[in-house]
C-alpha cells in the first residue's frame, strides 16, 4: 500500500480478494474513480507514464512505481480479441463489470477502507467459488478459462455450476480467432506454478481444447511437478505446455528450439551410458 490517499480512489482486484483470504498479494491495484491521469497531475504526484487511450497513469511514491487506472469500461467489437476502452471516469460499479470473475470485482476505498462489493464476490470467497459476471465472459475472452484454472489452483476454488456450463458450452464451440499473446500468458502463469493438478485438471475439464484436439496419454500432474521440482527447471510452463500442440502461441525462438529438440529426441534411442531422460533434463536446466 502507498501513501496516496483520496475519496475517489481505491485498491482493486486481487488486492482486495487477497485480503479476504488472509494472504499476501502478488501486487497492488489501484482504480480512480474519474479521470486518474488528472486527479495525479492536481495532486502534483511524480507522474513517469501517461496512457490518454486507456486512462492510466504510471506514478512513482515512496521510492515504488504504482499503476492507477481511471474506471473504465470495454466493448468486444471482436470476440476474443482485445477490447476497445470507453467511457473512461465511468460510475466504479460499471467498471467492476468488466472484470474476470467476481472474486476480482471488490474495491476497497483507500480512505474509508469500505468495501464496495457489487456482485457478491466476498460471499463467492467465502463459498471458494469462481463465478463470471456475465454469460458471454469466455466468449469475449476466452483467456478466462486458462485464469479460472489459475485460481482454482492457487486456491481450491471451484467454478460454480453455471460458471461450468457456460465454459463446456464454449470449449464445444471454440473460436480460434483469438489473443494468442495473452493464450500464452495465461498458460505461463498457469504452469509456473507448477501444480501436476493444473495439469490434470486442463486435461480433465478439457480446456487443452483451446490447443489441440487431442490430450497426450499416459501422463500425470504430479509425475511432472515432481521431475521440474527435483530438477530445478526454470519456466515450468513449457514443460506442462509442450505436451500439447503450440504451433498457435507466438514462441520464443528459445522456446521453438526447446520443442523442437524434444520432438527430435522422441526419435533418438538412448545409448547404454546416456540415458534419454539424463538428456532431457541437462538440456532444460539450461
């Protein structure tokens, strides 16, 4: 938390849920309600970044650089793609709908630590539920699911049953024209967790859909989280992600060579004295 203070501003998202479930949060958000850039250029913050289109401010206090954004609310001219901005200095409520899941639509007024809590998320927290705002969430977005996964490992929540459906419906009828920048994000934030039942839970609830039609076989979350563990393998991810086929993410050419180098192995008999899998796992601690 920083120094800044005012009426109209507030800690948002996972912030706010973190408090709520008594752990430390990876960072700290902050939504004003108006116009930001103008509330840190009256109040004579150290401004580093200004960003008119989207409505955010890159301010630095107390040594620390903090985002704040004005609220804002976004439309899918394109489902699947990213959102256009609009009506930025919007009502917070309106804001808080276009979030992820409700567990993230709680903002918390840095003034009078009030809770404003449009849509049941503290009460979703309490359930250790994952619920959508609204029944097109993973059509706009379906990174949403790869976040749902996310969460649901980071905190043994569930997806709620209309929650579920609305993502079984979607991955019977997925549209590829999507963000695979933020595909890839998702799947990297998900699996550098490294959790085996990520793993098996992508298999499970078939959101390996999004990449491939078919899971590979014969292979467990756990069989996996304790290879990269016992090994110190750096970037977990591409080892849980390039079970599947990525040929859609935008690849690194370090992570196109790490793949393919795997994929030629697969066709390599290991000698006597070099076992393939001793192969394996010198190449990827590197």
């Amino acid at each position: 938390m920083t120094e800044i203070r005012d009426k109209n501003l507030y800690y948002v998202g996972g912030v706010v849920r973190d408090e709520m479930l008594g752990i430390a949060s990876f960072d700290t958000d902050y939504c004003y309600e108006g116009d930001a850039i103008s509330f840190a250029e009256k109040q004579g913050l150290n401004i580093i970044k200004r960003n008119p289109d989207f409505g955010t401010v890159r301010v630095k206090s107390n040594g620390k650089e903090i985002d704040i954004a004005s609220t804002r609310e976004e439309t899918y001219p394109k489902a699947g793609h990213l959102p256009n901005v609009c009506n930025i200095g919007c009502k917070l409520k309106n804001d808080m709908r276009r979030r992820d899941f409700t567990i993230n639509a709680m903002a918390k007024n840095t003034v009078t630590d009030e809770i404003f809590d449009y849509f049941d998320g503290q009460k979703d927290i309490e359930n250790k539920v994952l619920r959508v705002l609204h029944d097109n969430s993973f059509i706009d977005d379906p990174t949403r699911i790869l976040r749902g996964l996310k969460f649901s490992v980071r905190f043994g929540f569930q997806l709620d049953e209309h929650t579920k459906e609305l993502q079984d419906e979607y991955l019977n009828n997925i549209n590829f024209d999507m963000s695979w920048y933020r595909v890839k994000k998702e799947l990297k934030e998900t699996f550098n967790l490294n959790k085996g039942i990520a793993f098996d839970e992508f298999i499970n609830q078939k959101i390996y859909k999004l990449l491939c039609n078919d899971p590979p076989i014969n292979l467990k979350g756990n069989d996996i989280e304790r290879a990269v563990a016992e090994n110190g393998i750096n970037q977990a991810w591409i080892i849980y992600a390039g079970m599947f086929d990525l040929s859609r993410l935008p690849l690194e050419r370090r992570e196109k060579n790490i793949i393919e180098w795997a994929d030629r192995l697969k066709t390599e008999k290991a000698t006597n004295n070099t076992p393939k899998e001793s192969i394996v796992i010198r190449f990827l601690k590197g």
